[in-house]
C-alpha cells in the first residue's frame, strides 16, 4: 500500500493513493465517503465510483460546518448514513472550503 496518509494530510482527488484505493476495493466492497461534523456521528455523503472523475452532490448545509471527511470500505452499495462506518476507514482528512 503506498504510504500516503497522516492525520494532518488533506484528501485529495487524483493522488496515487486514491487511485490506489479505487482500483484494488474488493468487488464485494464499495468505498464510502462521510462528513465528520465537529458534533454528533458521521453523515454518508455517497458511495464512491471507479470513475476516474467523481462528482458528488452534496448540499452546502451538508459540508458547511464540516471540519473533515473520511472513507471506509463498505459492502457493496454502502451502508445507510444513520449507521455510520462499519468497515475500516481508509483515510480521513481535513475539508478545504474553496469559493469559486
């Protein structure tokens, strides 16, 4: 496994480890993205593709007071957000807010 994450490193897209993730999941297992709120547990933010570019839609109200995000592997399909991650968080990182 490459070595790429520490607590302090962002997640971001098109680094060797996402793809590193993406490409060896299990095809029993899906990758899940999650919003870590500074209160209460994690919200499911959606199940993440082997597309190479990856939109999720998520509201504004839903990442706006969002200090991090995280990625667990799931079953296939993910799991519903009440429940928070049952399998392994991969990574976990800071949100950068950008305006553009």
């Amino acid at each position: 496994m490459p070595r790429c994450w520490s607590p302090s490193t962002p997640i971001r897209s098109g680094s060797p480890c996402n793809a590193w993730a993406t490409s060896r999941n299990p095809e029993d297992k899906s990758l899940q993205l999650w919003a870590l709120p500074p209160e209460g547990g994690p919200r499911s933010l959606g199940v993440l593709t082997h597309d190479r570019l990856l939109k999720l839609a998520a509201a504004e109200q839903d990442v706006r007071q969002v200090p991090a995000l995280a990625i667990s592997l799931e079953p296939k399909g993910g799991v519903p957000s009440e429940t928070g991650p049952t399998g392994p968080v991969l990574f976990k990182g800071a949100l950068i807010h950008k305006m553009l």
